[in-house]
C-alpha cells in the first residue's frame, strides 16, 4: 500500500492539521419532508429507490440519480433540490445491456458528476452480468446536459473489473465491486470504490488520468468487523480553507441487511492521498423509513474542476442525500450539514 493510513477515535470537536481543524462533531438536521425520494413515487419498484448521485444544473434544477432493483433513475428538483419528480415517463435511464453484455444482469449504484465547462454529465455505476457476483465491473456513460436522461454507455466498459482489482490487491477473491465517488485532486482523477476483497469489505481507490480510466487499484480502509462489517459510500470533498489545502469525506459503516443498523462518519486527508478515518457518527439511524440503516450518501457539489467543494444552500448549508433503510424499503433523505 502506498499511503499509511490510521483509524482513530476521538471525543475533541476537531483535528487539527494544516493549522486548521477538520470537524468530528456537524451540526446536521434533516429535511422535514424527508424522505425527498420515496420508493412508494416510483411505480416500477417496489422497495428499492436509493443510492443517490446529486448534481446541479447552471439553471439551478438538481438532479439525482438512484438505484432501483437492478436499474438506475433520473429524478428532477426545481425548488432547490427538496421536492424531487421521477423522470423519463418513469422509466430507468441506464438499464442491464443486451445479450452477452458485461452488465446484462445488473446496473446499479450510480454516482454523478457535472462538468459545466464541457456541458457533460458523467455517470458511473456498478455492472454484472452473468457470470455471478464475482464478475462485477465499474460502467461509465455520458449524457448532455440538456437531456441528463439521455446516457450512452461507453463502449470501451467495463472500465474496471473484478479481476483486475484482485490482481492489483495480490490476487484473492472477489464477490463484490462498486465505485462510490470520482473527484480530482491535482491532475489525478480519484476513483473511490469498495469492493468485498478476500472476504472482507474494504474502501479503495483508484487514479487514472481522464473520467474512465482507474488505474493502480488501493485498498483505504477495511472492515473492522463485528457490528461493522461493511465499508462503502465513500462522498470526498473539499473542505473550504484560507491557506492549507484539506479534504474530507463521509463514508459508511455498519451491518448488513435487513436487520443491522449502519452509520454514517467521516474522514479527513491533508493530501488527498492518504486518509483518516474517524469512528465517531455524523448521522445515525432514527425512526420510520430511516429506523435500521442510514448509509450510501453523495454531497451536492459544485460543477467546476476540481468537481470537489460542497454546493451550499442560500443560508450556508451543505446539502447531503443519503440513503435510509427499514424493512423492507429504501428511499433517499436530505440532511443540512454545517461542518
């Protein structure tokens, strides 16, 4: 591994690095209307709407994409990103492909960026076909952004395997794989991801060169198991600073389903390379459609390279979709965070 990494407790309200403090302790407060993306919306589905993807538009609409049972939808806000309208005739947007397609089984857990320079919507997500759960890949498509729900997969995907991230880890098992956020850091492309490597969920990343390239597959952070047997949703950003560049992110931590919780916590990296992660919570499960799990979130972010500091509400907020879970149905809230 090339970056030393540590996994730290702490009770302060901040860790100090770069003569700044990056926060353990957010003031968070939920959407009074959550969830803002209900699974009972969707005629389609049944008990699955989650995995939100977020963008912002120059008009101001803000769009995010979710996870469906074995496809992704497009969902549209105009009031600021609160009261959201299913897309597309409510039809999915990227479906399994045809035939012997890598991903004619599954196409799930989207993750979203928007390149307003390029006018483009770049749109990841996880693939398999049928091969079984040790075949999952990472697809990239495009859309733009006139028409978000008009995607066109690449024709070069997958553009990471199963077995190219075994190989790069030393070569034992895989049977998980799913790509959680993309930023740029310098004038690296960073790939977060998680995949379930050698039997344990572990938080990786990737670097490459352009939108669809991962390259030098790494593992962050591994399951510490007990009641945190899973690691996943990785959201970095930019945390706004005079002098010192610093990064942060939320990620995912907990049980699995249907009946262990997960929470929500942080990290933080001076460099961007080689990160912190705190075990302290920012958002924990609370009651109704959020009662076992909170999980799998993406903060809004602002459309401009490098595709990393947090979009804030007209009062300062940042504004972070997440999903929420209890039996049987998932479905995506709206947290305001003030780090």
């Amino acid at each position: 591994m090339r970056h030393a990494l540590e996994l730290i407790a702490t009770a302060r309200r901040g860790v100090e690095f770069g003569g700044q403090e990056f926060p353990t302790v957010w003031n968070v407060q939920r959407d009074a209307g959550n969830p803002v993306i209900d699974v009972n919306d969707n005629p389609n589905e049944s008990t699955e709407q989650y995995r939100p993807a977020p963008i912002k538009l120059p008009n101001g609409d803000i769009w995010v994409y979710v996870k469906g049972t074995s496809v992704i939808y497009a969902w549209r806000s105009t009031d600021g990103g609160v009261t959201f309208a299913l897309q597309n005739s409510n039809n999915a947007v990227i479906s399994p492909g045809g035939g012997g397609a890598w991903d004619n089984s599954f196409t799930v857990e989207p993750v979203a960026v928007y390149d307003e320079q390029t006018d483009v919507i770049h749109l990841w997500y996880g693939g398999r076909g049928s091969g079984g759960d040790s075949t999952w890949g990472w697809g990239h498509a495009t859309a733009p952004g006139s028409t978000p729900t008009v995607l066109t997969k690449d024709a070069a995907n997958p553009i990471l395997t199963s077995a190219t991230v075994s190989a790069d880890l030393g070569g034992q098992s895989m049977a998980d794989l799913k790509i959680s956020d993309v930023v740029v850091i310098g004038n690296d492309f960073h790939f977060f991801g998680y995949a379930l490597y050698d039997s344990v969920y572990r938080i990786i990343r990737a670097i490459g060169s352009t939108w669809n390239d991962p390259a030098d597959v790494e593992i962050l952070l591994s399951a510490a198991g007990g009641a945190h047997t899973v690691v996943q949703g990785v959201s970095a950003f930019r945390v706004p600073g005079q002098f010192t560049p610093r990064y942060g992110m939320l990620y995912t931590t907990g049980g699995s389903q249907p009946s262990n919780p997960r929470w929500i916590r942080s990290g933080y990296s001076e460099d961007g390379l080689s990160w912190t992660f705190l075990t302290s919570d920012i958002i924990s499960p609370t009651s109704g459609w959020e009662a076992t799990q909170v999980y799998v979130g993406s903060v809004l972010k602002e459309s401009a390279s490098p595709y990393l500091m947090p979009s804030r509400d007209p009062t300062g907020r940042w504004l972070y979709y997440y999903s929420g879970y209890a039996s049987p149905d998932a479905s995506v809230g709206l947290a305001y965070l003030s780090p």
